[in-house]
C-alpha cells in the first residue's frame, strides 16, 4: 500500500504541476489576448483599487473571523477544502496581545473570484480572485501589527465515513452519525502557494500530521475548480463549445407513451448521448397508470431534487408496491439519499438499504 501511495503521489505531482503551467502559460495569456483578464495585484490601477477596497471593507470584512495563535489558541481544524490563509505577524494588538501568527478562513459565503465593473477595466472582462483582495489588505485585520507575511494554503482531508458494512447493524444510523464529521477527517493533502516561507511550510505540514510527500506548492489559486464560474460571466459564444443536446430515441419520438413504444419493440439506451428523459417519463406515467401495480429498482446517486424521486415518491402515495434499494455508500451523495429513502418510507415504500454494487 505504501508503494502505491507513493506512485500516486508522484503521478499527482505531476498533473498539478501540468495544470499550473497551462493555466500560466497557455490560459491565462489566451483569455488576455480576447479581452479577458484575471487581474493580478500589481496590476491593479488606482480605480481599480478605490473600488476592490471598498468591496473589501463592505463585504469581505464583516464576515471574517482572525484567529490568533497561542498558548490559549491552539491551531484550528479548519475545514476540508476550505481556502485560508497563514498570516506571520510582529508586535502586540489592541489589546496587548502578542502573537507570531494567525489563521484567517476565507468565508464561504463569498465568490472566490470577483468581477469588476465594466467601466473599470481596460478589457471588456476584468476579474480579481478574492485570495488577491485578502492579501492585499489582511493587514486591516490586525491593527497596532505587522504584517510579515501572508500564505494561502488549503488541507484536503479522508472524507470517507468510517464505516464497516458488514460489522454495523444498522447502517443508516451509522453513517448519518459520521457525515457530520465528514469536513474533520485526516489530512491527507497541503497545497500552499509557492511564495509560502519555509518556516510557514514546516509549521502548516506539522499542524496537519503530514510529510514533503503530501505537499504541493501550487503557482497559483489553491482550487482550480472556483475558475469554472468565469466562463458563466462571459458573453462570448464564439469562445465556447456549443451545449450538446442528446438525442431520443426514433420509436420514443413517435409516441408519447413509453409503455406503446416499449410494445414495439426493445429500446437501447446510450447514455449520455442520449437523453434520459424517457427513463422519468417511464416512471412518471407508471405513478399513475393503473395498470402498473409495482415498481422494483435499485437507486445509487441521486440529487436534492430528484424528478425520478419524486415520481417514485407519487407511485407510492397512489398505492403501488415500490420497493426501492439505496445504495448508501454512494460518495459525497450519503446524505441526499439517506433523506429521500426517509420520505419514501414516510409515505409507504419498502427501502432496502445497503451497499449494491449496481449503480441506477
């Protein structure tokens, strides 16, 4: 296991250090060059700046918790994935507290990159990441100190419930009691910024149990994944794939009855390539076709809002046998289907919960 661990660390290293470059070397310069900016803080221009400050002290200011680090204030836990930022610091605070570093979690309630008014920018499109605006004025939380130094830094931890399927009698109960826990697990991942001191770097990977092989010094936002808004922002279709539209079925187009076009003959699927429409409206006319007297089937990952739930929820409520198996094991999804396996007790199905094996 140690030997594959360390093969996967190797391999992982080198797809973050692949994404960094073609962010920084490909990307970014791309979008530049169509009008698209991701502003860094030297390029910033005076109205620029008037504006993000007030933006800080409006939105950012209110909803941020400094914690200082002492004997009294031991290091926090913070959150699974959660951006924060490692401040060094000099000197003594209002109240006459010293301290030579602090934690401040960027608050979730708000965008990770920001877009600036039109008006402001010498580019059709400016945006700031919220990880620049908390550096340039993470002094402002720390009044009567200097500010040494400022690292971004995210902890990715074990999210997988503790949980022996075969040893636990009632699984349900189970895992609902350790999805809370979930954003506490293990560290398994650091990812710092690559201007993060040495000494900082040491600090952080011995707050989180962790070693070098668990680093990654990133040249760069700590979650790539927040960039993904941007294109919703942008007006430009010429620079987007076109949205692909899965096709039906010819017998389905035909008929407006599932149960007619089945009688047709066999219907073969291609998902997601084709649309799986028809498998709501199966269940959705099957709720209240009176000919249907049971529905069987397995569900494996579901959304909070679920059509197929829903139908499945109605065929019940108008007296049919539904008998539906959970897969609870399905990750990040525990607690959705835990919540729609409730309702549909609530209302008369038979719920079979385990881990299946077959994913619907």
């Amino acid at each position: 296991a140690r030997e594959v661990y360390r093969l996967v660390c190797d391999e992982t290293h080198a797809l973050v250090k692949e994404q960094y470059a073609l962010l920084n070397e490909e990307i970014l310069p791309l979008l530049a060059s169509e009008g698209i900016r991701l502003l860094k803080r030297a390029d910033w221009s005076p109205a620029q700046r008037e504006w993000i400050s007030a933006f800080f002290f409006r939105e950012a200011m209110p909803v941020i918790t400094p914690i200082g680090l002492d004997p009294s204030h031991p290091f926090p836990r913070v959150l699974n994935k959660s951006l924060n930022f490692a401040v060094q610091l000099e000197g003594r605070d209002a109240f006459g507290r010293s301290s030579d570093a602090a934690i401040v979690q960027a608050p979730r309630v708000l965008p990770r990159v920001i877009q600036l008014p039109r008006e402001l920018g010498d580019s059709e499109y400016c945006f700031v990441f919220l990880s620049s605006i908390l550096h340039e004025f993470v002094h402002e939380l720390f009044a009567g100190m200097k500010v040494l130094g400022c690292y971004q830094f995210r902890v990715t931890r074990n999210s997988n419930p503790f949980v022996d399927e075969e040893a636990v009698k009632n699984l349900r109960t189970k895992i609902q009691g350790e999805l809370p826990q979930r954003h506490f697990g293990d560290a398994v991942r650091l990812e710092v910024a690559n201007n993060c001191s040495e000494a900082m770097t040491e600090f952080l990977l011995g707050q989180s149990n962790l070693t070098e092989r668990d680093l990654y010094r990133v040249a760069g936002p700590v979650n790539l994944v927040r960039l993904m808004q941007v294109p919703d922002w942008v007006m430009r279709d010429n620079l987007k794939f076109k949205p692909f539209k899965p096709g039906t079925p010819k017998a389905l187009e035909k008929s407006g009855n599932v149960f007619e076009a089945i009688r047709g003959g066999d219907i073969l699927l291609h998902h997601p390539y084709q649309s799986f429409n028809p498998i709501i409206e199966l269940l959705e006319q099957s709720a209240t076709d009176p000919q249907v007297v049971a529905i069987k089937m397995t569900v494996y990952r579901t959304g909070t809002d679920s059509a197929l739930m829903q139908s499945l929820l109605r065929a019940a409520q108008n007296g049919k046998e539904v008998t539906v198996v959970v897969e609870l094991m399905a990750r990040f999804d525990e607690e959705a289907n835990i919540g729609w396996a409730t309702k549909l007790e609530e209302v008369g199905a038979h719920v079979i919960y385990g881990v299946v094996g077959y994913k619907v």
